[in-house]
C-alpha cells in the first residue's frame, strides 16, 4: 500500500472519530434536555411557504454525510481483508 493510501486512510479515520465524538454527546444532550419539544413547537408554528429550496441543500448534504461514512467502512473494511 503506498503511502498517500495509508495517509489518506489515518487521515479518514481521524476526521470520523472526531465527527463522532462531537455528534453523540450533542445528540444525547439534545435529547435529555427536552430540546425535542422546542424543536416541535417551532416546526408547528412555522408557517408552510411551499417547498423551497433549502430542504434540497439540507437532504443533499445528508446524503454526503452518509455516504462518506459508508465509504470509510468499505475502505476499512477491505483493507481489513488484504492481510
């Protein structure tokens, strides 16, 4: 394996460790602190405009998310099974 494979690699695993290590305690947080009411509430009170643009933006960079998170498990998961 060369070494811009290798630095590519540790580098990706270091970016998902550090994604995730933000993301579940934001998550946990959020849920126990009845952040979800206030999310409902405001979801109710927003009026309907029709839809626009931005929930495009929002899917699309979900969609980005979870594919860069699948990709970093195929590529550990294959270089798991060269050795």
């Amino acid at each position: 394996m060369s070494p811009a494979v290798k630095w590519w690699s540790r580098l990706s695993a270091a970016v998902t460790g550090m994604v995730l290590t933000l993301v579940v305690p934001v998550h946990a947080w959020a849920a126990s602190t009845g952040a979800d009411g206030l999310i409902l509430e405001a979801a109710k009170s927003r009026r309907s405009r029709g839809f626009g643009f931005l929930p495009i933006l929002g899917g699309l960079c979900c969609l980005v998310v979870v594919g860069g998170i699948v990709l970093a498990l195929v590529l550990i998961a294959k270089k798991r099974k060269r050795r």
